[in-house]
C-alpha cells in the first residue's frame, strides 16, 4: 500500500508536528556526530519551504521514564539551528502552558523543538493521552523516523489517530528500497547475513526461505552451522540449543531451491583482542580447543563474492566477524566493499541497520549503496514480512 508524504499534502500555514530521530550521541553537552540531523535536513527544509510552522519532536538515549538533564535535546536544537542556518526555538518541556504560547505564536518558516519524548513515561506506552496532547498542537503529523517505526508509541503512532500522518523523505525512502527488497525483488535476490546470534536472525532466514535465491550466513552465526553440519568449532561462540533449528532451516531451503552459502573457512585466535596471534581454519579440518572463530577467511570472501556476482538484489544485515577489531575487520571489508562495486552495476543493494550501517561508516562506504537502513531492528522486522506499526499508522495514497 503506498503512503502519503509531505509531497502530497497542502502544508501552507498549516502547523506540522514532526517525529525525527534525533537519538545522536552527545558528549560533554555538544552532539559529536550529526549524521542522523544531517539526513533529516531535506525534510524539514521542504516542509518549512512550503510555509508550514514546524514543532520537532524526537527522543534521545533511554531516560528512565522521566526528565533527565543527561538525555536533553537542547545540544540537538542547537546543532539544528547551526545546520538550518535559522533559529530553531526550544521550549525544555513536552506540554502545557509555555509549549502552547510559543507554538501559538510561531510563524511561517519557524521551529520550534520540544524535549526528549522519552521524558513522559507514557510515550513509550502509546499513551492516547499524551498522544493526544502532542495533536492539539498542531494540524498534520510527518513521520521521519524509521528507526522507530516497530515501535508503536505516543508520537509516531497514538498520535496518528488525532491528526493525518504523513510520511518525511527518509521514511518514503525507506519503505520504498526495503519493500522492494521484501516484496519485489529483481533475481537473482540474495541476502548476506551477519552478527551474533541466529535467534535473532530466525524470523528473517524463515522468510526469506520464500523470496530469496540464496542467504549468505557469516558472523558468529556460522558456528551454529558449521556445528549443524557436524564440524569442530573450538571455543567459537555456538548457540547450542538453535543448532537442531540450523538443520531445519538447512533442509528447508533444499526443499525450496533456495542455496544457503556457508564460509568455509574463519580467522581465528585465542583472544578476541587486537594483535592476538590469528590462524585459518577451514570448516572441514575444524577449529581447535581454545580458538575461537573471529572473522570469515579468505576462501570464504571468494566463495561469497561468487555467489553475488550475478545478484541484480543485494541485502546484507549484520557484519560478518568482529569488525570493531582491525584484524578481525577484514572479511566485512571485503564483502562490503564488493557489494558496493555492484551498485554502479544496476545491483539494488541495501544495508540494513545497526552494526552493519556502522561498518559500513567505518569503512567509507555510506554513499555507495543503493540504501542504507537507519533502523536496526525495524528493517529487519520489514525483511521478515511483518507489519510495523509506525508505518501502518502513516495514511495511505488513495488508489
Ligand atoms: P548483531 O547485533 O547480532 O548484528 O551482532 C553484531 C555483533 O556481532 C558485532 O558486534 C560483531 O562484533 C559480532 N560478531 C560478528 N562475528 C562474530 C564472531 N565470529 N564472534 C563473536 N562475535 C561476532
């Protein structure tokens, strides 16, 4: 179903109250990376452009359920301001008395910023009636924050049932490559998946079984295969009790055509620290007693770059080793930087959220994919097919 977006609405004079996600790291009272306020710019420019009064609401780290000066968003309409390059007003409360002047004597083309929606314990409950506080403020409701969006809370979903929402660019853009990716994809589709644990990867391998051409497993997840297929996996981090799930989703995809790729070699050490001594053993010798699996090795890279080659869809969620540590680094590197090289090549590639949009930060890459998820969880809650509430809630096109 296609949603609304601010395109598609008159916003001349019209009071609009954005959810952003301003969750940007702060250190000593000044933001030290403004990624997340960056890429949220073209909205709020085009909606101020087109004569609409902006009210920003965003929350920021996790406040225990009430205000603390710790979490504050002052620091963030501050870089904001710097940003937008004109004042953005900031009233430190969620509601009442003063929240209501300053909103009712803003003018075309200003912004105001409220506090972190994390200081009402009710948002996080989708509390109606601090939803319902939120839009007597104002006359539509723009949704900018997709990595919220599995979340169903007071300012991106109870509000919604008050005012219109509509969707901001980040969020068309983000339903636009992940339901592509989920929904549409052009074959060969392919999927590489990463990070520690498969239990939280389950909902997504069961329902790419039924739309993927092949699912590349790396990361620590691989151990939980490999012990599946029989082999030693040392110290390795290994969930014993999804090892007979492993086998299912293995037989499964056989049913179905669907090739599951496994590295066939790691990088190895006896430490997870940087500088430990590191060795490559392949899936057939096994690994050792006291070594432990860190990083994919370099027949894997191979083996998994031939398996991409010819994808015309690529999804990657999860890096493929530790890469926080330079030596275990590598394998992510190289899959990464190879799936970026398709990009150019017509390749739909995605990155989903979360650690794999970190690394790929760390290595440079953030402009050379098709997409890259700002949500962690809630694109992976798309890739497996479910219904996220924070999109739901974003009023549809009329057919
Ligand atoms: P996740 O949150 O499940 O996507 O997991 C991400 C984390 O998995 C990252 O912090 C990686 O360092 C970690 N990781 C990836 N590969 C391995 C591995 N072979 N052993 C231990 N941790 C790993």
């Amino acid at each position: 179903m296609e949603k609304l977006t601010i395109r598609d609405v008159d916003l001349k004079g019209k009071r609009v109250i954005m959810r952003v996600d301003f969750n940007v790291p702060i250190k000593d009272g000044v933001v030290s990376d403004d990624t997340r306020i960056v890429e949220a710019i073209p909205t709020i420019k085009y909606v101020l452009e087109q004569g609409a009064k902006v009210i920003l609401l965003s929350h920021l780290g996790r406040p225990k359920g009430g205000p603390d000066p710790k979490y504050t968003l002052k620091p963030v309409a501050e870089r904001l301001s710097q940003l937008l390059g004109k004042e953005v007003k900031f009233v430190p409360a969620l509601y009442g008395e003063e929240v209501e002047k300053t909103v009712a004597e803003l003018k075309e083309g200003e912004v105001l910023m409220l506090e972190n929606t994390r200081f009402d314990p009710g948002e996080e409950k989708n509390d109606l009636e601090l939803a319902k506080k939120w839009a007597a403020l104002a006359d539509i409701h723009v949704n900018d924050a997709f990595g919220t969006a599995h979340r169903a809370h007071s300012s991106n979903v109870g509000i919604a049932q008050y005012i219109p929402s509509v969707a901001g660019f980040l969020m068309e853009k983000e339903i636009k490559f992940l339901s592509k990716a989920t929904y549409n994809p052009d074959k060969p589709y392919a999927v590489v998946l990463g990070g520690a644990k498969v239990s939280d990867k389950i909902g997504v391998i069961t329902n790419l079984l039924n739309k993927a051409d092949r699912i590349v497993i790396g990361g620590a997840m691989m151990f939980t295969f490999w012990k599946a297929l029989g082999k030693q996996t040392g110290n390795s981090l290994v969930e014993e009790d999804k090892i007979d799930l492993a086998k299912q989703i293995l037989e499964q995809a056989k049913e179905k055509g669907v090739e599951v790729v496994i590295p066939t070699d790691a990088v190895c050490a006896q430490k997870m620290e940087a500088g430990a001594e590191k060795k490559v053993f392949t899936c057939e010798e096994g690994i050792p007693e006291g070594w432990a699996g860190y990083d994919i090795g370099p027949a894997s890279v191979e083996l998994i770059k031939s398996k991409l080659a010819d994808a015309k869809t690529i999804v990657w969620n999860g890096p493929l080793g530790v890469f926080e540590i330079p030596d275990f680094a590598e394998g992510t590197k190289a899959v990464a930087e190879f799936i970026a090289s398709l990009t150019d090549k017509g390749v739909t590639t995605v990155v989903g959220g979360g650690d794999s949009a970190a690394a790929v930060s760390q290595f440079g890459l953030d402009k050379k994919f098709s997409h890259v998820s700002t949500g962690g969880g809630a694109s992976l809650e798309f890739l497996e097919g479910k219904e996220l509430p924070g999109i739901a809630s974003i009023a549809n096109k009329k057919k």
